[in-house]
C-alpha cells in the first residue's frame, strides 16, 4: 500500500490479503492520524474483492472511503502502472490523487451470493467439457475410462444441484426475480444468461447510459501501413472488458439472430453496409448489453416495436 498524506509525504507498507491484514492495516492508518480516504484499487479480479470489501464495510474507515479500480477503464498513459509493486502502488495513489476516479459501491449481499453460483457453475461447466474431451480422445485402459465416466456423472448431477440453487436463490429474492424475468423477455437471453448478466453488470441502475459498458463487446481489425488499410487481418471480437460477459453473450447473439425478426432486420442492415459476420455477431452483443440496460433501467420487457410507440 502507498499512501500520500495531505502534506504529500509518501508512506508505504505491505500488508497481507487476509483478515489480520485488513486490522493491522487499520490501526496502521489510525497511527498515520489519517481522516478520510479515497482508496483507488488495481482490477485484479477476486484479489482485490476483499480489500475492497474492508474499505466499505469497516466502521472506522468506511465512512470516509471510496473505492475504484483504476486501471478499467485504463488511465492515461503517464499513470499506467509498471513492475515493482512499489512502484506500481505509488503510481495508482498518485493517480487517485491527480483523477479523483468515481467513487465505487460494492454489490448487494444477494448479488455477490449469486455471482459466486454463477461462477462455480462455469468452473463445473468446464470441468465437464474437458473431461469429455479427455473421454473422446480415445482412452485405451478401461479403469482411466470408468474414472472419467465416474467424474462426468458427477460433475453432470453437481451443475443440476448448482443451476437448482441459482434459480431458487433468484426466486427468493423478488428484485431478483423482477429482473431476471426482464431479461428472458429480450430474445436469445434465457434463465442461464440472465443469472450470469445480473451476476456480472453489477449496480446496472447507477449508470446514466449503457455506453458504459462499451468496451465489453467492440469488434476490431489489424490496420497498418501509410495509406489506412493498408495492410489489415481478420475481425476479431476485441478482449478488452469482461470475459465472462463476451463468453456468455455469443450464443445469445447467434440465438437471436436466428430466432428474433428484430435482430434479422437490423442485421441485415449492417452486413448490407459490408460489415463481416464477426462483426455483426459483435454488434448483436452490444445491443444485447443495450437492451438489458433498457430493460432493466425502465422496468419495462423487451418491446420490438418500441421504435414505433416511442
């Protein structure tokens, strides 16, 4: 931890990512005589989530502090943090201190316990798939077999468990509920991709527009040489943003493409303006993101004719 003190004087201290580390870091900060924070953390995923958590949940610091990853959306080039971590640590206080980045606010308790489900279930998923990969590729000793049979019946019947208790924990939760059924409204989204999206877009209704979300599913193309296109690759779906959201969308956007009158329409329009199938599945995906911001943030199901009542 790094941090700069009102008088710009630079303290560092390392702590443990465990619960004695949080209290040592605590009294530490007391001894330090320090007032209020603004506490920027690295988005380093599940590391920083109990960190994150002590910050707003503890009753001498919490008050005062706000927590933001700074580094997503990326920060200007002269803030980008290299190797040592005590580097690395200075660099985002003094970025927090220069940027004062928005303030963050954990998930609800109901919506960290679904995501936790949620994500054990895609572990199992592909726990799964590998094993089946190992079985198709031909195993010749029987016992290696039966062990694999065995593994995939369990892990089979441990989704089932799983996927019961996201549903029931969905049901229990009206909010929950409300939104979920918002969601298996938009076509190619079903109960599975609705669970993972509410998991997942967090704190949806804070936002004022869903071009927060726009790194999630951008489509882009290599382009090099002195005259533009020059030399250019094959469209890829970008890898900024959230995995778990770019996985989880892409068979939506196939479904709906395939399924949804809406989305056949509008497809239609931009391969007709030359964009390539991968970039129409990437553009399907961001409207997908759009309209689970709509439905959502309005309360209102999915309306394909809401262009003509609007």
């Amino acid at each position: 931890m790094c941090l700069i003190k009102e008088n710009q004087k630079v303290k560092h201290k390392v702590f443990a990512n465990a619960r004695h580390g949080f209290e040592q870091l605590v009294a530490w900060l007391g001894l330090q005589q320090v007032g209020s924070l603004h506490v920027c953390l690295e988005a380093t995923g599940s590391r920083r989530a109990k960190p994150s958590h002590c910050f707003c949940t503890n009753p001498v610091i919490g008050s005062a502090s706000s927590i933001r990853q700074p580094l997503k959306p990326l920060p200007p080039v002269a803030f980008r943090a290299p190797k040592p971590t005590r580097v690395d640590a200075e660099l985002i206080a003094r970025f927090c201190l220069a940027q004062q980045p928005e303030t963050w606010q954990p998930p609800l308790p109901e919506v960290r316990h679904l995501q936790a489900l949620v994500r054990r279930l895609e572990s199992l998923i592909e726990m799964r798939v590998a094993e089946e990969n190992r079985l198709s590729s031909g195993i010749a000793v029987d016992a290696v077999r039966q062990s694999l049979d065995e593994h995939i019946a369990y892990l089979v019947e441990e989704i089932k468990q799983t996927e019961k208790m996201i549903r029931e924990h969905i049901n229990n939760h009206p909010d929950l509920k409300e939104q979920s059924d918002l969601l298996d409204s938009i076509p190619g989204i079903a109960q599975r991709t609705a669970a993972l999206l509410l998991a997942e877009i967090v704190n949806i209704k804070q936002y004022k527009s869903a071009r927060l979300h726009r790194r999630l599913t951008p489509d882009w193309c290599r382009a090099s040489g002195v005259r533009a296109g020059a030399v250019r690759g094959r469209v890829q779906l970008s890898k900024i943003g959230n995995a778990r959201l770019r996985k989880a969308l892409y068979f939506p956007a196939i479904t709906a493409l395939r399924c949804s009158d809406f989305f056949k329409v509008w497809a239609d329009g931009l391969q007709a303006r030359g964009k390539s199938k991968m970039s129409v599945i990437g553009a399907v995906m961001r409207k997908l993101i759009h309209l689970a911001y709509g439905v959502l943030k309005t309360g209102k199901p999915f309306d394909p004719n809401w262009t003509k009542t609007a």
